[in-house]
C-alpha cells in the first residue's frame, strides 16, 4: 500500500520548517488588570444610616425574663 502525496509534490522533498514570521509568534505578556474595586456596603434605609427613635426601642417585660431561664442540664443539649 502506497502513502498518498499531492501530485504537486511527487518528486519534490521539502524540510518541515517552524514558521517565523510576526503572525506565528507568541505575544508578548501583558500586564494583569487591576483587581475590582471593593463594592461600598449600602445601608438598607436607602443608603443613610437611621438614628435611633425619639422615644427608644420598645422593650417587652417578657424578653428580660427569657434571657434569665437557666438551661437545664442533662438537656438534649447537653
């Protein structure tokens, strides 16, 4: 079994050469951007910050006595 040539090339040998020209080079490195700038953290009051209210923060008697309860030991925590 014969290897298929072109017939442009039958009778001719020609080297295998690495092309040179510009095209084929491999660039020259570039720079890395710079990375992203940090995003700026935004309030949820529509970006100002809230003072606290004229009359104070409405605080049930029911919320001290719950923070007070000891856990129990031997608990399904525990």
């Amino acid at each position: 079994m014969e290897a298929y040539q072109r017939p442009e090339m039958e009778g001719e040998e020609e080297d295998c050469l690495t092309p040179k020209s510009r095209e084929f080079r491999i660039p020259a490195v570039q720079p890395c951007p710079p990375p992203p700038k940090k995003k700026r953290e935004q309030h949820v009051a529509g970006g100002k910050k809230r003072d606290p209210p004229k009359n104070g923060y409405f605080h049930h008697p029911d919320i001290d006595a719950l923070f007070r309860l000891k856990p129990q030991r031997g608990g399904a925590y525990a």
